[in-house]
C-alpha cells in the first residue's frame, strides 16, 4: 500500500521580496483514474503578484480552483494536451463565466489547435467555447502572460502535447518546469535551466513504462533531474497501484536534490 503523499508547505519561509517569488497551488494531481478520492485531474494555479495563471484543468478540479481564486480572474488557463483529465473541466469554467455573470465574462486558453473543436463537438454546439473562452494555439517559444514568461516545447505523448516552463516577466532567476503528460524525458531537456522546480509526471512509479504508454517513471524522471541540475522534483500523475516510496527510491537513487509528492492542497513556494 502507498504511504500517505505529503503536503508541502507554504515555505513559511516565503522571502521577504515576495514580488521574486511564485506562488504555486497544487489543486489536482491525479491520473486519468484512480481510487483515491482526493485526485483530482490535473491543475496547478501559479500566481505572482497580481498575476494568475492555471497549468491545466481536469477532471473535477474547478471546486478547488473556485476556492483558491475567483476562477473569472485568471490570466489565463494553459493546456498541456486534450486528455480529459487534463481539459475536461474547461467545461464547468465555461458555464461559470457564461451564467454566473451578467453580462458574461471570458477567461484567455492557450491549447493545443483543436480544443475548440472538441469542446464544441462534445454539446453539439457550434460557439459553445466562444461563449465565454478566448481559445488561442499554442506554439513552440515564449510568450508573456502578465507578470510572467511562458515557454512552451513539444513533447512525446499525444499528436499535440506540450510541457511548459513559467518564469518571472523580470529577472534571470529559477523557474517552474511542468512536464504535463510526456513519454520521453530528454524532450524536456530543452526547457530546464539550473535550479528550476520540476514538476513532472512519474505515471508508472518505478517502473518500467508499458512499451507504448508515453508516459515517466522514477528512474527516468531522476536521469533527466540530475543531468539538467534541477533544484527540486515534484511528483505527480500517479498510476493507481503504484507506490510512492518505492517510486522516491528510484529517483533519489541518481539525484541527490529534493524529491516529493504533490497532492491537492499542496502549496510552496518558487523564488525567483
């Protein structure tokens, strides 16, 4: 049986100079199944200052979205790649900004091509995303997001994935790495500067991956963390019936830095 995942805190600890220093909310973490009741689909809130910005939305993690921020004030929702536990809750978003607010208000996606299709496909509804989502493609370099840079590179999973990097808009300092779903660990070589915080899936624990699933486990994720000087690991994306310190164990076993898991509710501090 797995041990209980930790919780990060909040780096009570936060530095004093808090405009070099994201915040980052752990909202959902699961898998696209799972029989922990807490795991929710993916979805990862970074704030600085008056900047937010969430790192997809899965399957029933809008609850925790709306606790944490009013979901109308998001910057913008970034999409790793269209598995519904890792966009489905778009959905909800859409009904909250379309009915909740007279006249409706609109949230900024950035998403792989053919998320509108889907969404739309789904309510048989032509301009059912439109209603309320401002939907644009993702492309391979850097954008800027408020206060904040994005990076995005293709990765190996589906036939449009991405992983992303999150850094201040100011300053060369470390930053927020988030693998999505990614079958090839040294895709996201090219995204990782020293010392920055790795989010990353470890889906098939410590392993191996299934020929074919696309997907990280520990030794892999420890290879890439080591190679690339990361200052910290962050594990999520769990498969149900693996184990969490077996799957520490492997990554520990080539990097020497932090390693934990994340879960919802988890929150810590990134400076940069």
């Amino acid at each position: 049986m797995a041990t209980p995942v930790q919780t990060l805190g909040y780096a009570a600890q936060v530095s004093a100079d808090e405009t070099r220093t994201l915040q980052l909310d752990v909202l959902g973490a699961g898998p696209a199944y799972t029989n922990r009741p807490d795991a929710t689909g993916a979805a990862y809130l970074v704030r600085h200052g008056p900047t937010a910005l969430l790192l997809d939305l899965g399957q029933g993690s809008f609850p925790r979205l709306a606790q944490a921020i009013d979901p109308s004030t998001l910057d913008a929702v970034v999409i790793s790649h269209l598995h519904p536990d890792h966009f489905i809750d778009l959905v909800v978003l859409r009904h909250y900004l379309r009915w909740e607010f007279h006249p409706p208000r609109r949230v900024r996606v950035v998403a792989p091509a053919d998320l509108t299709m889907r969404l739309d496909a789904l309510h048989d509804e032509p301009g059912f995303t439109a209603a309320a989502l401002d939907v644009e493609a993702v492309t391979t370099g850097v954008r800027t997001i408020g206060t904040l840079t994005l990076e995005a590179r293709p990765v190996t999973h589906t036939r449009e994935s991405h992983a992303y990097r999150v850094a201040l808009l100011v300053g060369t300092g470390p930053g927020l790495v988030y693998s999505g779903d990614c079958g090839r660990a040294a895709d996201l070589d090219p995204l990782i500067r020293a010392g920055d915080t790795l989010l990353t899936e470890v889906s098939f624990g410590p392993g191996p991956v299934p020929p074919g699933a696309e997907h990280l486990d520990g030794p892999a994720v420890g290879a890439l963390a080591r190679r690339t000087g990361v200052g910290r690991v962050l594990l999520t994306h769990l498969q149900m019936g693996y184990d969490e310190t077996a799957t520490l164990d492997t990554v520990r076993a080539v990097f020497d830095g932090p390693v934990s898991f994340v879960a919802p509710g988890s929150r810590l501090a990134i400076e940069g």
